[in-house]
C-alpha cells in the first residue's frame, strides 16, 4: 500500500470538513438525475436549482466556520481598548448569523475576565456585525428601501435569498446603513484637478411623504385649515395630500470638460441620411463624474444644505481658480439661496436649469398643438430643445407664442404654452446651453 501524500492528506481533511456540504450537492446532483425531473421545464428547473444550491451555498458556509472553530488556537494575551486583561476563556461559545444564504452559526472562543464584558477575537477576524444580519444582507435592505417602501423591499429580498428576514429587519438595517454616510463622504479624498477643470455643483428639491407629526409647522396648519379632500381615492384638481415634507438633496463632484454639440443631446427629427436609413450617428459623451459627494435632509433647511454643498466645493477648491458650475431645477428660492451664498464667499458661479425640466414645459406646450398620443409631439419638442441648445434663449418662447396664435388658441387652451413662455422668459439667464456645451459642461 502506497503512503498517503501530503495532497491527499489536504483532500481527505477538505472531504471530511466539507462532508456536509457535499452530501446536499450529491443529493441535489441525484434529484436532477430523477425520472420525475426529466420532465421539468426549465423555469421549473431554475427554480429547483436556486433552491438546493443556495441550501449548498449555506451548508459550505457553515462548514468554513466550523472548521474555523475546530482550528481557533488560544491566543496568549487578549485586551480591551481600556487595556483591561481577559485571563480565562470559554470554548464554544455561539452565535447566529444571518446570511444572504440564510443562517450559520458562528462558534468562537469567549476571553473573560471579572466584571467585564467577554471578547471575542474570531468576531473581529470576521468583521461579524453587531447584530444577528450579515452586512450583506444589510445592503440589500438599503438598496431595495431606496427603492419603494419597506415591505417591498422585504418582498424582494425573501424572494432572491434565503434569508427569511422580517419587515422591521428591513427597516433596522437601512436606518442602520445610514448612520455610515456621513463618514462615509469625510473620508473621501478627490483626485487632485487642475485649474480648468470644472467643479459641478447641484441641488434639488424633493417632497417626501411623512408621518403627520413630523409635518413642518406651516404645512401642518396648511393641512388643518384645509381639512378632508373633496374624494376619497384620489386628489381633486388642484387638491394637495398635506402630507409631504421638502427634502434638499445636494451633490459636489469634479468633471472633465467634454464639449459637445446640439445633435449629441438632441437628434435632429428632420434628418434623413443618404439612403433614408441606417444607423444614426454616434454622439459624444458628456462630462463623467468623479469623486461625488452627496448630501440630503429632511430636517435641515434648504439654506443649510446650500451652505454644505458650497463648504464642500470650497474644501476642493479654496482659492476660487476653477469655474464653478451649478446645475438646478429652476426653483426661484433655491436659486436665490445658491446667489446669496455664492455673493458671501466672494465665488463666480455659472448657473444652468437642468435641461430635463425645460423639456417638461416644451411638453406642456407641445400638448396645447397636439391630440394627445399624437407621435408628432415628440418631434416638434426636439425641434424647440435644438433651438434652445443653440442659443435660441430668445427665439424659442416667440416661436411658442407664434405657435399659439397660429393655432388660434386662446384661455385655458394656451396654458400649456404660456406657462412654458413665462418659464423660458424668467428663466432665460440660466438657459445658455450653448455656453454649456461649448465650453463641455454638464446640463
């Protein structure tokens, strides 16, 4: 009989760790050799599958922390952040975790001393969480909250791992996630940019629903004078819920110019090429983002999100030599809070109307000249945005007012178009696109 080698050896010790976690594969392996699993479609399949092997998937999981736990040594000093000494220990000491497989439990050594709280130096190898939910899992919840509501996301998380959390779960680890954010952006350090490259600010205003209690004091007496709604399953017109609260959302990130034209934002709806089809020529990219730092409150003002969102801007550039681009939804208060912060810290700021709310009023407009559903809409508002991108501050609310004579339009029939000819008028030393593009900023 030949020796057993040292790679046998390996193997035989892997096979006999890992038996658990081989015997659910092999059985798996067995069911899909089944007479009865022949017949299954393959969406039955699929299902069958991601049921046994995230099973496997939890059983090698548990396997890998008890042949952690059988291999732990004893470590010979173990102290706390206070330099308090444990002295004694405890084998087998357990805990649970929950996975984005489902749930293991992890078994440690416990390090003791008198009238002091136990350590556990495997946790810290592991980076355990504080609480029973892997920090997997814990992503998960924030990213499906950020989604839709909380039972939504507890929906989705169930249905794509085997975790089997709860909806107040759901709720604890997103709340727990964000604790994080702030540190988070402290801890970010942007690359370093030249003088030409541009600092993009932005800010936008966001409604949020909210518990009654936390309505905002003139919201609250707003909703209280008002009283009922009109209807019970939705909203009258000109009716409002009373129950929303504004979130200011603000981003600071740096940006290489990137100059484009009229035809990378919009394409041209008149345009034929040579052979009436074929491929539509390729737009160049705008401005990428990089070193985003972000912010947003339901508690602070519009005013101190503005001032967070300038501090961080003067953080990458205190000496005001790079332009300063800030991108809005047009409100007239946000604007005046960006101006008045920008005149107090003696800082030249270009301010552009992100071009996605112009195209909303150009929408408005184009519904007064078009039966709804009528696909030529959709080409008469590029035609407005393409001379708006130009340079057309001037031309395209004439060109709207001309339109709505022509039509012979009057009253309520013309609201479309004059809210979108007020808009473009009021708005129009925030509408150089052309400026913009030329020069490769972001609109």
């Amino acid at each position: 009989m030949s020796a057993v080698g040292p790679a046998q050896g390996a193997l035989a010790e892997c096979e006999d760790a890992f038996a658990a976690s081989a015997g659910l594969f092999v059985a798996a392996c067995a069911q899909l050799a089944a007479p009865e699993t022949v017949m299954m479609t393959h969406s039955q399949l699929e299902d069958l599958l991601g049921a046994r092997m995230r099973e496997v998937t939890r059983q090698l999981f548990q396997d890998h922390l008890t042949l952690r736990a059988r291999d732990e040594a004893r470590r010979e000093e173990v102290v706390d952040a206070e330099g308090r000494e444990r002295t004694r220990i405890e084998r087998g000491r357990h805990r649970s975790l929950a996975t984005v497989f489902g749930k293991v439990t992890v078994v440690r050594i416990a390090y003791r001393g008198t009238r002091v709280a136990d350590l556990h130096p495997a946790d810290a190898v592991l980076n355990l969480p504080e609480g029973m939910h892997s920090h997997g899992l814990a992503r998960l919840a924030a990213i499906e909250s950020a989604r839709g509501s909380f039972a939504d996301a507890c929906e989705r998380i169930n249905a794509h791992t085997g975790a089997g959390i709860g909806h107040r779960q759901v709720q604890e680890l997103a709340i727990g996630a964000a604790v994080d954010i702030d540190a988070f952006y402290d801890a970010l350090v942007p690359a370093p940019c030249t003088d030409t490259t541009p600092l993009i600010l932005s800010v936008d205003g966001k409604g949020v629903v909210i518990r009654p209690e936390a309505l905002r004091e003139d919201t609250a007496k707003a909703a209280a004078a008002k009283g009922g709604n009109a209807m019970k399953t939705r909203l009258a017109s000109g009716e409002k819920h009373g129950r929303k609260r504004m979130a200011t959302l603000g981003a600071v990130y740096d940006a290489e110019p990137a100059a484009r034209t009229v035809d990378d934002i919009i394409a041209d709806p008149d345009r034929q090429d040579d052979a009436g089809h074929g491929e539509a020529p390729e737009r160049r990219q705008g401005p990428k983002a990089r070193s985003k730092w972000l912010c947003g409150s339901v508690n602070d003002t519009a005013a101190q999100v503005v001032a967070a969102v300038f501090d961080q801007a003067e953080h990458r550039d205190p000496g005001h030599r790079r332009p300063w681009v800030v991108l809005v939804d047009g409100a007239r208060h946000q604007i005046d809070l960006i101006k008045a912060e920008a005149l107090q810290r003696g800082v030249d700021i270009h301010i552009i109307i992100d071009l996605i709310h112009v195209l909303e009023y150009l929408w408005r407009a184009a519904w007064c000249l078009h039966e709804a559903g009528d696909a030529s809409a959709e080409s008469w508002v590029a035609r407005q945005a393409r001379i708006l991108l130009g340079g057309g501050v001037q031309q395209t609310p004439a060109a709207l007012k001309a339109a709505a004579r022509a039509a012979g339009l009057r009253g309520a029939k013309r609201k479309g178009i004059d809210e979108a000819v007020n808009y473009l008028t009021g708005k129009a030393e925030y509408l150089r696109y052309d400026t913009a593009l030329e020069r490769g900023w972001p609109i």
